[in-house]
C-alpha cells in the first residue's frame, strides 16, 4: 500500500473541513511556518479552497467558498 500525498492547499481545506481555525492556529496545526503557511493560504484562496470568515469579531479562515450572498446582476 502507497501513500499519496496531498497538496498542500487541498490538505489545509482538509484541516479547515473539521472546523474554522484563526492565523495562529492554522500555522501551528500546519507546522509549515509563518511565510509556507502564508503562501499556502494564498493559493488555496485563490483556487476558492479556503475563506475568510468573521466569527464572533475574530477573522478565520474556513473551508469552502465564500457563503456572502450577491444579488442578480443585471447590468452585465
């Protein structure tokens, strides 16, 4: 049996899928450090992997698209 790793933005979606963690957290979780975990993070939300969300005041990061509703737009 072969173990396949995963990339490492669809693995911080991975750790995102059990609950919303802050900054701090996520880079401990990751052990990646700071700058890893910053590029990381900035791929994953650019491929819409991962979110910003504000809970209780505190930003995190969350899995999954954005969930901000936009209306119809009608003037495109």
């Amino acid at each position: 049996m072969t173990t396949q790793l995963l990339p490492r933005p669809v693995a911080l979606a991975k750790l995102l899928e059990h609950g919303p963690m802050r900054h701090t957290e996520a880079v401990l979780c990751c052990g990646w450090g700071w700058e890893g975990f910053r590029h990381v993070a900035h791929q994953a939300l650019e491929a819409k992997l991962v979110t910003f969300a504000n809970i209780g005041g505190t930003r995190v990061y969350r899995a999954g698209p954005s969930k901000r509703r936009r209306g119809p737009q009608s003037w495109l």
